[in-house]
C-alpha cells in the first residue's frame, strides 16, 4: 500500500504493479456508468498519483471514455527527475554497485 499524499515512485515496479492492478479492477466493469461510480468511490480511499496513473491506463484502453487527456503538468509528478535519481540510489545500496554521482546528475 502506498498511502494517501505519499509520492508514487513510477520506476519501482511494485508500484507499476499497484496501479496496474487498480487499472485492471476498473476496467472489468462493464458499462460506463459503474465504472464511473465506482471510480468516484475509489478515488478518495487510494493514493492520489496512484488514481491518477490508473485512470490514464483506463482512458488510453477503454472506448467509451473518450480521449481527454489532462495536460501532462496536470498529471506528471513534479518530482520526476528526482524519483528516477532515488531509485537508482535505492537499487544500488540493494546491490552494493554504487552508482556514480556523474550518472545521477
């Protein structure tokens, strides 16, 4: 669980998974409208870059959505750069394989 405020870190694939996973919950509804009910309800009780990531899978899948794509400002992390930078430090501490400063920068 990635709790509610936390940023999502979109190179950990764990997290890929989660939101994966809710994407794929949604998606199996059939109609529209249960979809979107159920969406609303989901929407206060999962991590907010989580919901957000999920509902992009379900609008690039799903026909009858539409294709109203939110600027990318409106859903890109602002804290890119730096996630990508603290999972290669993260991963590198894992596998005792420093990562160069120069790499990171």
């Amino acid at each position: 669980n990635i709790e509610r405020g936390l940023h999502l870190r979109l190179f950990n694939n764990t997290e890929k998974q989660l939101t994966q996973a809710l994407a794929g919950i949604l998606l199996t509804r059939s109609s529209f409208t249960h979809l979107l009910s159920v969406t609303a309800a989901v929407r206060d009780f999962v991590n907010q870059e989580l919901f957000k990531e999920a509902l992009l899978i379900i609008i690039l899948t799903r026909d009858d959505v539409g294709m109203v794509m939110p600027m990318s400002t409106e859903f890109l992390p602002l804290n890119f750069a730096s996630t990508a930078k603290q999972m290669l430090e993260d991963e590198s501490q894992e596998t005792d394989n420093p990562v160069g400063k120069c790499e990171l920068e």
